[in-house]
C-alpha cells in the first residue's frame, strides 16, 4: 500500500499544458433537485459498480440520455472489457495524459498501480515518455495506442501483434478503452473538473 501511495504521489508531478483550471464550471447537481430522467441515470450509476456520481458523470446528467448511454458503455469497459485490468487501466492513463486530464489521472493512476502496472511505468506515462522494461501485452497497448492517437491509424505490424495477443474482441476494447476515455476527459476538461479539494493537482495546467 505504501508503494502505491508513493507512486501516486510521484504521479502528481507532471506538467501538461493550455489553459489552467480555474474552478468547475458545473456545480455538483442534488439528488432532490434532479429531473426524474436524471434521478433515473444517478440511481442506475450509484448502485452500480462505481458507487456514485462523481468524475464525469455530475456534467453527463445534464443531458441525461446521453449520461444512460456513456455510463453503460463505460461500466463494460472498465469492468467486463475482455482485456487485462492492469493494462486496460494503462491504455485509460495515457489517455488521461493525452489530454492533461487532471482527474482522469488523479482516479486511474493509482488503479493501474493497483492492477499491477509497475508504479516506474506509470510515471513514465505521466511524463510523456516510452516506458522501459515493459511485459509483452504493455508494449503491445503502449505502440498501438501511441500510432492510434499520433497516426490517427496504426501499420500492419502492430495490428498484427495485438491480434495475436488480444485476439479482435481485444482491439476492439483497446479501441473502444482510448475512445470513451477521450469522451471522459475532454468532458472533465471543459467542466473543469479537478480533484479533491487539497490534492495536489497531477498536471501544472489542464488540458492540451
């Protein structure tokens, strides 16, 4: 556990860049203040696996069919995706990194530690960088979603290699794991959502 927390800690150090937070701009919504439709998806979430509302989910409400379809998409992915936790939960930090999502970081660079995702490969992520002394299936996420993200594509090779250890449900949720995250954190931008009051904020600035 004392591992963790001081990778966690050590995660917290990274810059991005663009503009700074400078408070949320959608104040968290009371249960007694929901529409029903709202009140309907908050419930559905709450007595799922993730236990309340709190990331992107209180921005989401505001349009609440669309919070009923991303939540369901992304309870899947982050709890029945065919691919390991431990690297399913890497391919959700570069995202966050992607994007300088402070919370995204915040929620899941801990949870990858948690997984198994060597703390020394986290903070490579977190600072931009390849991360050395990678298994197998982490080079395989790390080239296929950097080609994805830089190359808006990626070549035969690395297809070829997450199709033999993933097999095509697996790139699928590879796919799937970097989009709906994208989804997460350009929502968590934009409403500026930060971590906890007194968290040190994981990016010096916000955004890309």
């Amino acid at each position: 556990m004392k591992t963790i927390l001081r990778a966690s800690a050590m995660c917290l150090l990274f810059a991005g860049s663009a503009m700074a937070l400078t408070g949320e701009r959608m104040a968290e919504m009371p249960l007694d203040k929901m529409t029903p439709a709202q009140r309907a998806v908050a419930d559905a979430i709450m007595s799922g696996p993730r236990k309340g509302i709190g990331g992107p989910f209180n921005a989401w409400l505001r349009s609440p069919v669309l919070a009923d379809r991303l939540q369901k998409v992304g309870e899947y992915i982050r709890f029945d995706t065919s691919l390991d936790k431990r690297v399913n939960e890497m391919a959700i930090i570069m995202t966050a990194q992607h994007w300088g999502s402070q919370y995204e970081w915040f929620a899941h660079a801990p949870l990858a530690i948690k997984a198994g995702l060597d703390p020394a490969i986290v903070a490579a992520i977190g600072a931009g960088n390849k991360p050395d002394n990678m298994k197998e299936d982490e080079a395989i996420v790390w080239e296929f979603t950097t080609q994805l993200r830089r190359d808006h594509a990626v070549d035969d090779a690395i297809y070829g290699r997450a199709l033999e250890k993933f097999g095509e449900q697996g790139i699928m949720d590879l796919v799937a794991v970097n989009g709906y995250y994208d989804v997460v954190s350009m929502t968590l931008n934009v409403a500026r959502v930060a971590p906890p009051a007194g968290e040190q904020l994981p990016f010096k600035q916000a955004g890309r």
